[in-house]
C-alpha cells in the first residue's frame, strides 16, 4: 500500500474514531466501567489518527515539488550519526521511564490504588521489562 493511502486512510479513520467518541459522549446514560471512559479514549485515538495522518499528507505534498530536498532530508534521516544519536536518546528515556515506572507503582500502591490498576500497569511494566530482555538477547546473538 502506498504512503498517500495509508495516510488517507489515517485521517478517515481518525475523524470516524473522533465523531464516535463525541457521539458516544452525548448520550444520557449512567455508563461504568469502561464504557465510562470508552468515549475519551475514542476521542483521543481519533484525534492521534487524524494528527499523524494530516501531518504525513501535508509533508508529502510540501515535498512533491522539490526532489531534492526529499532527498536531503531521506539522508539527514538515514545518517549514521542521527540513528545513533536517537538510539542514544532512546536509552537515555527508557532508563528513566523504568524509574519514573516504578516509583509510580509503589506510590499507587500506597495510596491504596484500585487492584485491577495496580495489576495493570505492574503488567505493563514487566512486558517493557520482557522485550528488552527479548531483544538483547535476540541482538546479542547476532553480533
């Protein structure tokens, strides 16, 4: 599938996701659980959808005219240098983030938190612990 399509396809998306979550929000019922918060969580998919969508299709046709700065920015991208740079930054904020995560976790805790959202962020935690465990062992063995 082309570039163009998929982010048409984005943005139609986004807006049905959006329109769904506003809809969903209007009605006059006493919703728990999660369809309490199905509405919002429409809403701001819908809203990412149609943002990165619009962003793409309005960067393609910026660039449709000039190949060359295309081509500067496909190298610009591409550079060694700017990867490892990002590699870096990327391990920089995951050292952070499993701090940061795990002092939430026990400040949840403390604040006697809801069970189920204690079970799920701890959840999630360990699956970010789990692919990095994954994924170095998978890059150690092929260097």
């Amino acid at each position: 599938m082309k570039q163009r399509t998929r982010d048409i396809i984005k943005v139609c998306l986004g807006i049905l996701l959006a329109a769904a979550g506003f809809l969903l929000l209007q009605r006059p019922s006493e919703a728990q659980g999660i369809l309490a918060v199905l509405p919002f969580v429409c809403i701001g998919v819908g809203c990412g959808l149609f943002g990165h969508g619009a962003g793409d299709l309005l960067s393609l046709r910026a660039l449709k005219g000039a190949p060359e700065i295309q081509k500067q920015l496909e190298i610009e991208q591409n550079d060694e240098r700017n990867v490892t740079l990002a590699n870096l930054a990327k391990g920089k904020a995951f050292d952070i983030m499993l701090y940061l995560n795990g002092a939430l976790m026990v400040s949840f805790v403390l604040m006697q938190a809801e069970t189920a959202v204690i079970l799920l962020f701890t959840a999630a935690y360990l699956f970010v612990l789990g692919c990095f465990v994954y994924y170095r062992v998978k890059y150690e063995r092929e260097m």
